[in-house]
C-alpha cells in the first residue's frame, strides 16, 4: 500500500509487507476484528464502530497517531453512528 508520510508507523508494524497490502484490506480487518471485539461484550452493530473510535483514542494517546489523524477517523466514524 504506497501511502503518505504518516505510514511510517504501519510500516513498523508491518515491515516491507505493508506497502503490499491494500488499504482495503486493512480497512476489513480491523473493522471484522472489532466486530469481534464489540461481540465479546454483546454489544449492538453501532458497538463496531465505537470500539474503532476507543481504539483511535488509544492509539492518539500513545501518539501512534497524530491529533490530526485521530479527528479525522473519528469524525468519518461517528457519522456512521
């Protein structure tokens, strides 16, 4: 996945794979894999979507992402709410 300068912490993540693996791929993943996340907690299909936004949260604190990034993603998720 060619990408902008804010992969650089995907490609630590991920390595050289990275660049290989399309966005949406990625996008499946993590939103199946908070699925299964919201599931364990029995919670309701809107539970996907803010369990993604906790966990840009988390990720903004730890700045593994910008302020920038996080307002973004979380802004275009709470949409689908």
């Amino acid at each position: 996945m060619k990408g902008s300068k804010n992969d650089a912490a995907a490609r630590g993540l991920f390595g050289k794979s990275y660049d290989h693996i399309p966005k949406s791929t990625f996008a499946a993943v993590c939103y199946f894999f908070a699925q299964r996340c919201a599931d364990d907690f029995g919670e309701d299909g809107d539970a996907v979507m803010r369990t993604m936004i906790s966990e840009i949260e988390t990720l903004r604190l730890n700045r593994i992402v910008s302020d920038a990034q996080a307002r973004a993603a979380t802004k275009a998720l709470s949409a689908e709410l």
